[in-house]
C-alpha cells in the first residue's frame, strides 16, 4: 500500500466508527417474524417514567434482540408520515419479546444490539422490581445498581467450566456452638435453615462463614455472602480458598477493577462459578441455583447504598431468601434489633455458644469510668489512666497492644479544663479544635483563631481534650513507650494486618488491622463516651458492635487477653461488652424500640430537601391509616427534613403513597429536587 493511499484508509476507519457510535435509523428495515415487538426497560431513572417500552424489532437483529440483552433506542421520538422520527439515544435492556403492543401508534424500531449476553435476567429482573418497591425507587436506578457497566473486552473472554461439587465440609469450628454442626448438615442435604449467629470472639468467623457456604455447594446449589469491606472479604476468600483451593468461587469487589470485576460477574451469571463473596453491590449477583445467603456484620453502615434508592444489603438478602426460597445466615460478633426481630418473629433461629465456650474465647473486659479517673491523678495529667498504662506495660512484654481511639488527627474537639463545658468560638458558636502541638486553637467551622478564649460556664482560661484524635494519641504513647514500634491504622492508611511482636498500634473504629499469630495482648477502648454520646438511636448498638470487633481480635483471658474501656461502667452497652451478651443487648433494644414506635417495629421515611419542595411533596402525599408525622425540622446542612412513621405491616403502603406522591409531583412539573429515603440509618 502506498503512502498516498493510508490517509484514505484512515479516513474510511473513522467513518465507520462514526456511523457506529450513531446506530442507523432502520428507516423501512423488514421486522423480525413472529415477536417484532421488544418491551425495553429504558435509562432514563425518571419515577413518572418508571415502565416499560414497545420498540419495533427489525429482522437484522432478531437473533441478537433476545431478553435481558442490552440496546440503545430512540426515546422521544415523534410521528412523522407515519414513521417514529427523531429522539435521543438511550441504553436499555429488553426484557420481552412479543408479538403485538399495547400501544396502537407506530413504534419506533431498536436502535442496536449492543451485546447478546443475556445479563438482566428474568430472576435478577424481579427481584430489582421487589427492590424498588420496597424502597419507593425507579427501576431503572436499581438494575443500574444491579447490572456492572459493560466491558467489551470482559464479554468476548470464555469463563471457565464449571467444577464438580465439592464434599461436604466438616464441621470445624462449627462444633463450639450447639447447633452448628445441624446447620451445616441442613445446608448439605439441600435444606433452607434460617439462622440468626453470633459469632465467638476470635478468628474462627472466616472458616466458619467458609464451611458454611462449602456446605451449601456440596448440595449443588449456589450460595452468596456479603461482607462490609474489602479486608473482610478478603480474609473469606482466603479461608474459601484454603478449604475448597481455586475455582469454586470469585470475589465480587471495587477493588478488582471495572474489567475484572465484570469478568467475574459474568463467570457468575453464565453459572460457571457458584459462590460469591463481596462487599455491598455484591447483593445482587445473579448466582445460579441460589442455596444460600449470607450477611456478615449487618449494622455496618457500609451495607447501606448510598445511591438512590438506598437498598440495604441485609433487607435485599431478606428478599432474595423468601423470592428464591433459600437458606439465611445472618453473623456478627454482636446483634442488630433488626436480627433479633427476625428471631423474636420466628421467621429465623438463633445461633449461638454456650456461655462456657463464650467465658473460653472472649477477652477480660475491665472499665474506666468517670469516677475512677477523677480519682486517679495519672488520668488527669497523661492520656491514659493507671490502670490502662499497667495492663499496656504487662501486654507488651507478650505482644502487640491494639489502642481503639474515636477519632482521626489530632485534637478534632476541646473542652474546659475545668467543668468540662464544649469550647467554642465567641464568634459563631463552632467547635475549637487544635490541629498541632503548642499550636493555637481554631474555630472549626469559621477557622478564627482563640488564643484568649475562657469559658462562659465557669470562667476557666484552662483547656483540655474533649476528644483526641489518633495521631495525638501515637505520638503521646510513642512518649510514654520509647522503645516500642509505634503503627497506625484508619481512613488514610489502613492495615490488614500486624506482626505478632510487641507493638502499638492505634487504630480509628473499623480500621483495626488483625495481629499474627495468637491475636492482640491487650487493647484499650479510648473515649467511650464519645461513641455513646452520639445523637442518634443507635449509638449504644453502634458503640458495642465497635468495641466487640476491637476486642474479639484479643487473645482469650485464659491465654493472658485483656481490654479495657473508658466508659461509664453501669452503662448497658458496656455491661454487655463485660459479660460479652450482645443478644441481650439486642433483646432489651428491641423491647425499647417496640414500646417507643421506633424502627424496626414500625417503619420510617425521611423526606428532606428545601422547604418549599418538602411542603409540595407533602401537599400531595396520602399516607396511610395510622402514619405519623414527625417535623418538618431545619437540618445542619441546610433545608428541611420530616420523618414518617407507619405501625408494623404497613411499610408497603407507605412506600407507595411516596412513590405515587413523587410521580404526581413530577408530573405537575417537578421543581427542586426532593431526597426520599425509606429506612433512614440516621434518624437522630
């Protein structure tokens, strides 16, 4: 070929990809015999606009055009000379072939194949329509949370030939709890057990949620597991891979990548691997022949979608178990009030140790409370009260100590040093925060400086932290410990894990990586108080849930563990982490909640926007008998929020007078933007 003639090629190259990235009109174009007409599923994620739509299927694509397949068409078209004209290109996904419409007009013909792997199938289909209804959502939003973005490259490579069943697993670790074993023959025999764990403190939960789902597939079914984070995933792929090695399962992740992560879900959706691991999105994977479900540490917050709709993981699983008629494993080292419902309904059983195994595996939990360091003249001047430093010196000689500290940074938060009283600026009211040592506190919302502040209450000039951040309390320990390694774990950096050597390691809540070997010497559970003294109504449960999964990487009190707490002992959050009974916890919350009308029992919608979008959705809403209204109320961030509350049974009927009340919003126009969130995680 000559050189004259490659811009010519060049040429011709980037017009056929133009005419590719624009679908032809198929103007004339012969339909397809039989089924000419496609029902499609259009991405527009418009509520008034929440159905389906018939396009024409010309017989080019008839092959191709099959349901669950994705395509582009025309919305918007118009009529012209009898022919649908005109529109604007849209992804979609058919979901029905049929052989006449219901719309009597002219239909306008599919725009293009985009790939012939069936991903929406009808199974993944239902259950992203029971989603959006649940949660007064559109359709279109929850298959987009569903269905990963399409990789061509992903699409062309096979997947791999399924494995054969495996056998079914011992019982391990298993054996430590009553029905352990029981539950995993049910799993190997094809049954559907419904259970309610709480895990023993300690590293066995990773083998035991991996024996469970080896159980599940030695019956030749498939099973799915979702996990709050990466790092938790990761230690159930590796005792998954350890108990049955490569192949018989994939981890469903962020972190794998777009490609990769595609590659893997289609190796589930074509049935070529029957077990899944992963992390929130994970909730929806199309495994074929589902056996079992499972849900590891459900009130993470890293369950709840934080895009529209607002799906959490645990209540999809819940659907996906009663639509698909599968097993349920709900596991935690500590309770929900919405697992201990499940249990007090009866719709699942408990799962749990005898007190003897939990005395064996758990930590010694010791208090601090006010009192005590009032008493103690170490607590007043050092960042940690004597007996803390004692059992920290004792701990290091045996191995690494972990240190549990609320916050991140430095000093987010200062008190009086006197009466205790939340400093703030003289100027608007804002916290003052100091960011370095010797440095000069600052307002943290207008950033004023306070070099000469006393306090309103009681006139002191003294000030003191009201909460100290992690990397305060690394360097005031590395002061206080000069010869040990000091290693910090949270939102920046987060470590998976720590050698077994003497350490200290401080660690925001969450973040706390696992120690080798027998786990933790010791770990000490700073600001309690600032945990518990959140506003919110879960803050008891949010505290103990973070305590527990500091403490249960610590070696068991016979081997030497020991964890102490700054927190007000006579509390009920701490007295359940001393006698280590997360279930009763849960029990008497949910007994609480059901004589306040509080969630789980009755259901909630948050309703929050500007003020006047929030009165127009309320002037049209028609709530039904017995629904409460709580506000409308300013919020912090600016606008209005108004919580919704209905008796038990009727969350249904709640959800779709949000959902008619939206769409006749809409239809009048719409306006600004109103956020409706069913099951709110923050109701104050």
């Amino acid at each position: 070929m000559s050189d004259q003639d490659k811009p010519a090629e060049q040429l011709a190259l980037i017009r056929g990809a133009v005419r590719k990235a624009k679908p032809r009109t198929w103007r004339g174009a012969a339909l397809a015999e039989g089924l000419p007409v496609a029902r499609v599923l259009v991405d527009k994620g418009l509520l008034h606009l929440d159905q389906f739509f018939d396009y024409a299927v010309p017989a080019a694509m008839d092959a191709d055009a099959q349901p669950g397949v994705r395509v582009r068409v025309r919305f918007g078209a118009r009529v012209v000379k009898g022919r649908r004209e005109g529109g604007t290109l849209h992804d979609g996904f058919i979901v029905e072939r049929r052989a006449e419409s219901d719309y009597a007009g002219p239909l306008a013909p599919l725009a293009q194949v985009l790939s012939a792997e069936r991903v929406l199938t009808p199974r993944l289909l239902t259950l992203c329509r029971q989603v959006a209804d649940r949660y007064a959502g559109v359709l279109a939003d929850v298959v987009q949370l569903a269905v990963p973005p399409r990789m061509a490259r992903a699409e062309r490579d096979p997947s791999p030939e399924p494995l054969p069943a495996p056998a079914a697993p011992a019982p391990g670790s298993w054996a430590r709890y009553a029905t352990g074993p029981g539950y995993l023959q049910a799993l190997a025999r094809g049954d559907t057990p419904r259970a309610v764990w709480l895990a023993l403190p300690g590293p066995h939960w990773p083998e035991e949620l991996a024996r469970a789902i080896a159980a599940t597939l030695a019956s030749g079914r498939g099973a799915l597991a979702v996990l709050p984070d990466g790092r938790a995933v990761a230690r159930a792929d590796a005792a998954l891979t350890a108990l049955l090695g490569e192949g018989h399962h994939v981890m469903l992740t962020a972190d794998a990548g777009p490609e990769e992560r595609y590659r893997r879900w289609l190796a589930v959706s074509r049935g070529a691997v029957r077990a899944v691991v992963g992390t929130r999105a994970a909730m929806f994977a199309p495994v074929a022949d589902l056996g079992l479900v499972a849900v590891w540490d459900d009130g993470d917050s890293s369950h709840s979608e934080p895009h529209a709709p607002y799906p959490q993981a645990r209540d999809v699983l819940l659907l996906r178990a009663t639509e698909e008629r599968t097993a349920f494993l709900l596991g935690g080292l500590t309770g929900t009030v919405e697992g201990a419902q499940l249990v007090d309904s009866g719709w699942a059983l408990p799962l749990a140790a005898t007190r003897d195994q939990v005395r064996a595996a758990a930590p010694l939990i010791r208090t601090i409370g006010d009192a005590d360091e009032a008493r103690d003249a170490a607590a007043r001047a050092a960042r940690l009260p004597s007996l803390a430093w004692q059992v920290t010196r004792d701990a290091l000689a045996r191995g690494p100590v972990l240190v549990q500290v609320p916050r991140r940074g430095y000093v987010p938060r200062l008190a009086c040093g006197s009466c205790r009283a939340a400093a703030r600026c003289a100027a608007c009211a804002g916290p003052l925060e100091l960011h370095e040592q010797g440095g000069t506190p600052a307002c943290g919302w207008c950033g004023r400086p306070a070099a000469d502040w006393h306090c309103p209450e009681c006139g002191g000039f003294r000030l003191r932290a009201q909460v100290v951040g992690a990397r305060r309390t690394a360097e005031e320990l590395g002061r206080a410990f000069p010869r040990v390694p000091v290693r910090t774990s949270g939102r920046d950096t987060v470590l998976p894990s720590v050698g077994a050597a003497p350490a200290l390691v401080i660690a925001t809540p969450g973040a706390e990586p696992v120690a080798d070997g027998p786990g933790y010497a010791a770990a000490l559970l700073l600001d309690g108080w600032a945990l518990l003294g959140r506003p919110d109504l879960r803050a008891g449960e949010e505290a103990l849930r973070r305590w527990a999964a500091a403490a249960a990487l610590v070696r068991p009190a016979g081997e030497g563990g020991t964890v102490v707490v700054l927190a007000e002992p006579t509390l009920r959050p701490v007295q359940a982490l001393v006698r280590w009974d997360p279930a009763g916890h849960a029990v008497r919350e949910l007994a609480e909640r059901a004589e306040l009308r509080f969630p789980p029992v009755a259901r909630m919608a948050s309703v929050s926007g500007p003020p006047g979008a929030v009165a127009e959705l309320l002037a049209v809403l028609r709530l039904p008998p017995g629904a409460d209204q709580l506000g409308p109320v300013p919020m912090p961030s600016g606008g209005e929020r108004v919580l919704l509350r209905v008796p038990p049974g009727s969350g249904g009927a709640l959800a779709l007078a949000l959902r008619e009340a939206r769409v006749a919003r809409a239809a009048r126009g719409g306006g600004e933007p109103v956020a409706v969130r069913l099951d709110p995680a923050d109701i104050g």
